[in-house]
C-alpha cells in the first residue's frame, strides 16, 4: 500500500480530534452526575423522597440548576473552559433524544408588504394580497412577491405600483415613474431585509432565554425560521417569547363612565342585528341561538354537570360585577351576556379607569363581532379602540380565571399609538420585596422622553395603557408627571413573565408577525427512554455484526471488527465537531451504516478469497482483493450518497439529521474499510502472522453456486408484477394512511396511569365532541405502557395568527378528563401526562408533500445519470431505474395494504420517505456492485455466450450480496425489536424496503439489463 506513512498520520490526527471533541460529552456527563449527586444530598436534608416526592423532585431539580449555574463561569475543564463552555461543545442531542421544543416560523410577508405600503387598508392592495395568498397555497411555485406581483396586475391591471409603495422611507429606492418590476425588486429586497432582521431578532430572543444548545436556521429561499430548543419543558412561554412582534405602544385611554351610553346602544344594535337574523334563519326552518357568522362560543373546557373551583372563582367573581343587565337573557342583552360590565353591583355606577367589562376566553371572540357591529353603526367615538388585557384576571386566592377585561384606548392623530415603543433604549426585569411581585423597569431616549413627560403631564389622574402586540399589559392612572424617560411595566407578572418581556423588548420589534407552521414537543421521560431504546438497539446490532463477521472471515473478521469500531468512533466524533444533532432516525441511520459498513470489507475479503482460490499467494491476494474491490466499493457507496444529499437537501429536523449521520458513516465507512484494514493487515505480514478469510464451515459457502437467474428471469418477472399490482391496486382503492406531516394537523401522545383501562373508542368519541371535530385514537407502544395517540386536524384552518394551540390542549384535556380522573388538574396533564405532541400547519403540510416528491424523483433522476455515465450505457441505467421503482411500489403497496393490520405506525410520513430514499440508496448499491462485475465479466469473456456471462458473474456475487443483505438485516431486526415505539414503523419500512431490494437487484436489475442487450442485439441483425 502507497504513501503509508501519510494515512497512518492522517488517521492519527483524525482520532485525535475525536477525542478532543467527545472529550467535552464526557465531562459534561460527568459534571451533571456531580450535580445530580450534589442536589440529593442538599434535598434529602429538607424533605425524603417517600414525605412527598413532588416537592422531593421539584428540589433536587432545583439543586441540580443550582450547581450548574454556579460552576457556569467557572474553569472546570483543562483550566480554559467553564461548564457554559463545555455544555456548548458536547455532543448535540435531538429533540427526540432529550426532550424539547422544535419549531418551523414564519414570517408574514403579506404583513410585511401591507407595512411597506403607503395604504394599508386599500382595498385593491388587500385583494391582491387575498389572490396571492390564494395562488400559494395552490402551489404558485414562485416566491410570494413575484405571486403579489402577478396578482396585482390581475385584480388592479394597468395600475401602477409606485403609487402605493413610494413612501417617504422608500423614496431613494423607487424612482419617480417606476414599473411595476422595479417596484417589485425594491418590495423583495425589503422583504428579505425584514426576514433577516427578524432572523437575527429572534436569535437574540433565544440566547436571552438561557436554552443550552439550541439551534436556529433560516430556511433559505423561504421565510421560514427553524429553531430547536432543546430541554425546554414550558412550550407555553416559548410561543409567547418566538411569535410577539413586540410592538411596544403607550394609548391615552377612555374613563369607563364615558362609554355608558355607547355600551347601551352598541347592545341594541346586536339586539337588532340577532332579530333580522333570527327572521332570516326562521324562514329558512332553522334554529340558532348564536348567529354562525358571528362564531358560535366554543363549548366549556370542564364538564358543565360539575363545576370545577376555578369556574367556581370566576362565577364568584362575576357576581361582584354584575348588575341588573346581566342575564336578562340573549333577546335584550345579548352584548352584556358576554360582555360583563365594570357597574358597582351595589350603586349601579361605573368602577373608575378605562376597564369596560370582562368576558370569558370563550366569548372573546363573539365580543369582538358585537363591537364591530356598533362600530359600524359609528356608535363609539371615531378615535375608540377596544384591546383585551394580555392576562387573564386573578381570584381571591391569587390563581388565575378564564375571564380578561377589555380596555378602550384612545387614538391619536391618524389612529396611532400617544407614543410608540421605538423610543425604549433599556428594559430590564426587576423585584418589588414589597408586595412580591416583578416588573419591568424601561428607559427611554431624549425625544420619548419628552414626549413622555409631556403626556403624563396632560393625563394626570387617567389611565394610560401600555400595549404590545394590540394586547393590554397595564393601564396605570397617572399621578404625576414623569421627567427622565424612566418608567415601569406592572401587571402581576411572574420573574419568568418579566423577563420574558424585557427580553422582547431589549431584542427589538419584529417587522412582522411570525407564525408558528410546525411545531414537536418531545417530554424529557421519552427523551429518555428513546435513548435507552435506542443505546440498548445500538449495542446490541453492533454486538451482532461483530461477532457475525468473527464468525464467517475467523481472524480477518476481527480485523473488520477493529475496523467497525474505529468508524463508530469516527461517526461520533465527526459529529460532535460539526456540531450537528444526533436524533432518533440519526441514531438508526448509525446503526444502519453499521451494516453497510460491512459491505466494503465483505465486498474485499470475497475478492481476496477468490484471488486465493485462484492459487495466488498471500501478499499478492491481498494487493488484488483490494485494487479489483475498489471500483464496486467506489460505485456503491457514491450512489448512496447520492440519496444521502437528496435527503439532507429536502429532509428537515429529524431526517436531515438521519442524512447527515448516514453521509458521514458512508464516508468514515470507506475510509477505515480500504486504509484502516489494509494497515492491519501489512502490520500483521509484517509481523508474519496467520490471516485467515473463513473458518471450514464458511470457506466454501456458494463458491459453486450455478443458479440460472436469466431462465427464471421470466417467471420472476411475473410475479413482482402480480405483487407491486395489488400494492397499487391497493394505493387507488384504498390509499395509506397519511401523517400529519402530509395531511396537517395535531398529533399528541398521552400516556396514562398503570391502572387505567383504556377505551380508544369512547376516548375518540369523548375528545371529538369536546373538539368539535373527529379526533382518531389508537393505541402507542406496547399494553403494558398504556399509551395512545391522539391525532385531529381540528382548528388548523384558523388564522395562524389565533393562538390555539393552547386551545387543542385544552379540549384534549377535557375530551380525556373521565379516564384520568378529576384529581388531575390541567397543568399536571400537559406536563405528566403528555409525552410528545406535533403540530403542521397545512400550507407547510403541502410544502413537505411537494419536497418528498420530488426528493424521489430527483434520487431517481440523478442514480440513472451516474449509472448511465459510469457504464457507459444507458441500458444499465434503465434497468437500475426500474429496479428502484419496483421496490418503492413493493413498499408503498405493503404500507397501504397493511395500513390497518399492523400494530405499530404505519403512516406514510417523512420518515417514510426518508425509509424510501435509504431503500434507493441502498438496492442501487447491490445493483452497482452485481452490473460491476458483469461489465468486469464481459470484458474478460467477450466471446461467451452472454447468458451464460450474466449467470456467472451474478452468481460470483451472491456471496456477497447475501453477507450484505444478512448483516444489515441483522441489525434492523434489533432495532425494531429494541429500538421502541417512536421509529418502528420507519425500520419497518427499512426491512421491507431492504429485503426486496437485494431481490430486485438480483432478479430484475441485471436481467432486464440483459433483455434490453438482446433486443439491442436483434435489431442489429435485422
């Protein structure tokens, strides 16, 4: 072997920086055991595990945090790195492995070309930003300013855009005359600079959040940002801090008394409106007691038979502000059945500041359609805004209701905030040791604060609301005025809330909403038990391939063990330099490559093993083993990559991160099976020890094997025609069952107590009726875990910028409350209870659909051009091709067959695909390695009858092909076995996919290369 000494250094090095790199994986280990250690013996000394093991937990967590806070900026590692800098350089592990949060946002670039716009209530702008809209969700395939564009010439045709968009801001950047193109490229520039600057806002938001590791990815060509947070547990703090705009304002507001009289004739204009409508829909033989148009209040979350305390709070609370108006009943005052006024029960006078009533969550909604009735009956002051507080109100006991007050604020100039948030310069959260509450202190620059000591110097003794996000924080009355810029932020916040807030307000607005389209929560206990399952899978698999390989080559085997560890440790290494996440499917597609792995050392030792059988000696059947084996190695591990990329390229979150794993494994694979090996080998010449290449029972297995592939070619033909026929017969009649990653939706996996005896179709029925809609329920994971999974696609046709995901949650809760049992609270299910959830939006439900198909085609596409280029002939493509298309039909076509027989997910899912792709990669690899040698065969024999070179060189192969396949069906078998609920359909997939590509490589690939010849070959005599 050449340059010897180059490869042993390069190896050297190589692993040396794996080192280095795990190095950091095992201190942090280690420092979190001693963490760990620390915070049970601090708690055992406050309260025992068997006094209560709630608050048993709750301290040793708390100890836990406590001790990595305290060593974060300390030197704890070589004397350079503190634990913040260990934590940083660890090995990443994925949501699945660790528990956490995974989102996909996006920014509105319909909001961010309604801002850019000189008007933007035009009511041509807003129909061409309707028809936009329209034509991306069909698939516009372009990006949404070039469909705005088109849709602006549609609805409003020869109107120039300049009119619209040459703002004082945009003056420079649109000439005087501009067309309409080059108003568009100026519309796309800042469209882009706004997903940018909201790119690096919400990096910011996250770095303030304190996430150890997380990851944050402009999705390029999209305005889409990806972030994964790791370890994160309050889904529901995260959502506030990634979707406010922050769009900090300060209103003058209305007295509560002022509004009285409105109030009044606001009610009997829905008074009217629900009369005229009740007409129309009785002459229609209907009934309705809300009007539909108006939204119908969504159903109550707690049973009604049985009123829970917190509903018992707020009905208490209620009667404190109810009056004479309330409950008289839906045909005299509708708008006071929902909307409570703010009237001393006693006086009948109004309660002072600018609260005009409280109404439920439930009716915010229908308050909102009432009071824009009145509205446009112009019935409030034209300079009257109504805003809902941004938290609900607390009881007597502190806890919080479901009931939030409404504000009226007051416009200024151009219906504009008194004063906007630009002109904060610091926010920062603070203590009040007085009443125990945190607040947010803000400072402000010269100009706000002029205008602020201005303002509070006009408005003494009146409220003025502080507001971001159209949501009431706050409305303080002023008692003074208040120079230096310097004010507070209160609103009973918690220091989490507070600093949340101040941290929204230190990173910047964003430019325009950003809406959460894909959302996975994995919960730290099956975090945790995936990375049991799936270090008990990978040991095992490796364990078998090991002695697998002992046991066929003898002591060559282990030479390839050697081999196989060291490329384990590469895998690993390489990923913790890169920094890439190792997650569920990556694990799987290291276990995978395990298999593959052996390939190029199963595909040298045949080779060295027949050059031995040929009488050559030794040394010299080594050197030819290898140099004939590199071409086959060389072909199909490249068209494995292949699909590798492809995958990277279309895959997001967890199949990019099995695509990199598997692309790095392929790599490190190749590497130590060619040079690894063969310096093993030279050592042990060197040292004139004995290399044997099988053991008696092995050394001969189908050395002589003479099956005539091409004669049966025919029958066999047959038969997978007759297979994939039903597969797709199946497809058209009875289709799969799609996951939510196709169809859009919720997905939640709820796992109950051991004692539980669990109905999925009372369950489904229960959880649908609270929802509204159908919900399915089928049971997740093994009896004995007592899981199920609950998948809707109810209210993902709401506006995205409707937060309901807390809502579904809620529902969920209620539908599933009688088998949990009504001493659990909501809180303790969604933390408990709740192991995982997903969410896909539907407009990135049809973009995952899209990139899947074409990832299929274009791995397709790009195996014939490389099967094509490499053998010179494009028959060899073709048959490669249509192998291919044979096993992702077989495997569509058992998967839409069994969708309903098999115990385990059999949805077709991303997972899926990425199964399908890995199935490509890997049938194309068999094929190349048996179309290799019948190119080698052909050239060698060129005077033979071609069946008879055909049969020989597949037969020289099958050898190989069946180590292979063994090996790595070895290793999927374990993971199915062992590698838990949340992966099993995906290996399924793999086994399938696998299994009847070793037959397609054999009995379709070569033989239709062969037919194809031959007609070739007639048509050249004819």
């Amino acid at each position: 072997m050449r340059n010897k000494g180059a490869i042993l250094f390069l190896t050297i090095v190589l692993a040396l920086v794996c080192l280095y790199q795990l190095s950091f994986t095992f201190k942090g280990m280690s420092l979190r055991n001693q963490a760990k250690e620390f915070a049970i013996v601090a708690t055992n000394k406050l309260v025992t595990e068997e006094q209560n093991k709630l608050v048993y937990d709750s301290i040793v967590t708390e100890k836990e945090q406590y001790f990595l806070d305290s060593i974060s900026s300390e030197k704890v590692y070589l004397k350079l790195f503190n634990y913040r800098d260990v934590a940083e350089n660890e090995l990443n592990f994925g949501l699945d492995l660790k528990g956490g949060m995974d989102l996909v946002l996006e920014i509105s670039v319909t909001d961010v070309i309604r801002n850019l716009s000189i008007s933007p209530e035009d009511s041509l702008l807003n129909r061409a930003l309707l028809e936009a809209k329209r034509m991306e969700e069909q698939g516009g395939g372009a990006d949404f300013v070039a469909l705005f564009g088109k849709a602006f010439e549609k609805v409003a045709p020869g109107v120039s855009l300049e009119s619209y968009f040459r703002s004082k801001e945009l003056l420079n950047e649109i000439p005087f005359g501009a067309s309409n193109e080059e108003v568009l490229k100026v519309i796309d520039k800042e469209a882009q600079g706004a997903i940018d600057n909201a790119f690096n806002i919400i990096r910011t938001r996250i770095d303030q959040f304190g996430v150890t590791q997380p990851n944050i990815q402009r999705l390029e060509g999209t305005g889409r940002i990806m972030v994964s947070l790791p370890g994160v547990k309050d889904k529901d703090r995260v959502r506030r801090l990634l979707k406010g705009t922050a769009n900090l304002e300060f209103w003058t507001t209305y007295e509560n008394k002022d509004l009285q009289n409105e109030l009044m004739n606001a009610n009997n204009i829905v008074k009217s409106y629900l009369a005229t409508e009740k007409a129309l829909m009785q002459k229609k033989d209907t009934t309705a007691s809300v009007s539909p148009a108006l939204g119908a209040p969504t159903a109550q979350v707690v049973d009604s038979g049985k009123k829970s305390e917190l509903n018992a709070l707020a009905q208490q609370e209620i009667a404190t502000t109810d009056t004479s108006l309330v409950g008289k009943g839906d045909d005299q005052y509708p708008l006071f059945k929902v909307l409570y006024p703010r009237l001393d029960q006693q006086t009948g006078q109004p309660y002072p500041g600018s609260i005009v009533g409280t109404a439920h969550f439930k009716d915010t909604a229908v308050v909102d359609k009432y009071i824009s009735l009145a509205v446009a009956k112009n019935i409030f002051p034209r300079d009257c805004r109504f805003l809902w507080s941004a938290k609900s109100i607390t009881g007597e006991d502190k806890k919080p209701t479901n009931y939030f007050e409404l504000y009226a604020v007051k416009a200024a100039r151009g219906g504009k905030p008194s004063l906007a948030g630009e002109v904060i310069t610091t926010a920062r959260q603070d203590f009040d040791q007085q009443n125990g509450t945190a607040y947010v202190s803000m400072d402000m620059n010269t100009e706000g604060a002029t205008e602020w000591a201005r303002l509070t110097r006009e408005n003494l003794q009146k409220c003025i609301a502080i507001v971001m996000d159209d949501k009431v924080y706050s409305a303080p009355v002023v008692q003074n005025e208040i120079k230096g810029g310097s004010s507070q932020i209160t609103g009973n916040f918690t220091i989490d809330e507070a600093k949340d807030l101040a941290n929204l307000l230190k990173s910047g607005k964003l430019p325009a909403p950003a809406h959460i389209i894909e959302e996975a929560v994995v919960g730290p206990t099956l975090g945790q038990e995936a990375i049991d399952a799936g270090k008990l899978s990978f040991i095992i698999a490796f364990l078998v391939v090991l002695l697998y390989m002992w046991f066929y080559y003898s002591n060559s085997g282990l030479v390839a063990d050697i081999a196989l560890t060291v490329n384990v440790f590469f895998i690993f290494g390489v990923l913790a330099s890169l920094g890439a996440a190792l997650t569920l499917p990556g694990l799987a597609g290291i276990v995978l490559t395990l298999g593959m792995a052996v390939d190029a050392n199963v595909i040298i030792y045949e080779r060295i093993r027949e050059e031995l059988r040929a009488g050559k000696g030794l040394r010299l059947a080594l050197s030819d083993g290898y140099k004939h084996a590199y071409s086959a190695i060389i072909d199909g591990n490249l068209t494995t990559i292949l699909t590798g990329i492809i995958l990277y390229i279309f895959g997001t979150g967890p199949i990019q991160g099995f695509a990199t794993t598997l692309i790095i494994g392929i790599l490190t694979s190749m590497f130590t099976a060619i040079f690894v090996s063969r310096m093993i080998f030279e050592l042990m010449l060197k040292h004139q020890r004995d290399i044997k290449f099988s053991i008696p029972s092995t050394a001969n297995v189908l050395v002589n094997a003479k099956v005539d592939f091409i004669g049966i070619r025919k029958i066999l033909y047959v038969a997978s025609i007759i297979v994939v026929g039903a597969g797709i017969v199946s497809m058209f009649t009875g289709g799969f069952k799609l996951g939510i990653d196709f169809k859009g939706g919720y997905s939640y996996v709820v796992r109950f107590d051991q004692k539980t005896q669990i109905n999925t179709v009372d369950l489904s029925s229960a959880i649908s009726k609270s929802l509204g809609q159908s919900a399915e329920v089928k049971t997740f994971g093994t009896e004995a875990q007592k899981q199920v999974r609950i998948t809707t696609k109810a209210l993902t046709d709401l506006n995205p910028s409707v937060n309901i995901d807390s809502l579904v949650e809620s529902k969920i809760y209620a539908g599933v409350l009688p088998q949990l049992g009504e001493n659990v609270p909501f809180e303790k299910f969604a933390s408990d209870y709740v192991m995982s959830s997903q969410k896909v939006g539907p407009t990135i439900s049809d973009d995952i659909k899209t990139s899947a198909i074409q990832a299929v085609i274009f791995a397709l596409i790009g195996i014939f051009l490389y099967i094509f280029i490499r053998f010179k002939d494009w028959r060899f493509g073709l048959g490669g091709v249509i192998s291919l298309a044979h096993d992702t039909l077989f495997v569509l076509g058992i998967y839409s067959l069994l969708r309903n027989v098999m115990p385990f997910n059999m949805e077709i899912d991303q997972s899926f695909i990425a199964a399908i792709l890995t199935v490509i990669g890997y049938s194309i690899n068999d094929t190349v390695i048996i179309y290799d040698r019948i190119r080698e065969y052909r050239g060698l024999y060129p005077k033979r009858d071609q069946r008879e070179v055909f049969n020989q060189a597949m037969n020289s192969t099958l050898g190989r092909t069946l180590n292979t396949s063994l090996t790595t069906l070895f290793t999927l078998i374990v993971m199915f076995i062992f590698g838990g609920e949340v992966i099993r359909g995906f290996i399924f997939a793999l086994l399938i996919g696998i299994s009847i590509g070793t037959y397609s490589s054999i009995f379709n690939a070569a033989p239709i290369v062969f037919d194809t010849l031959k007609m070739g070959r007639k048509k050249q005599n004819a």
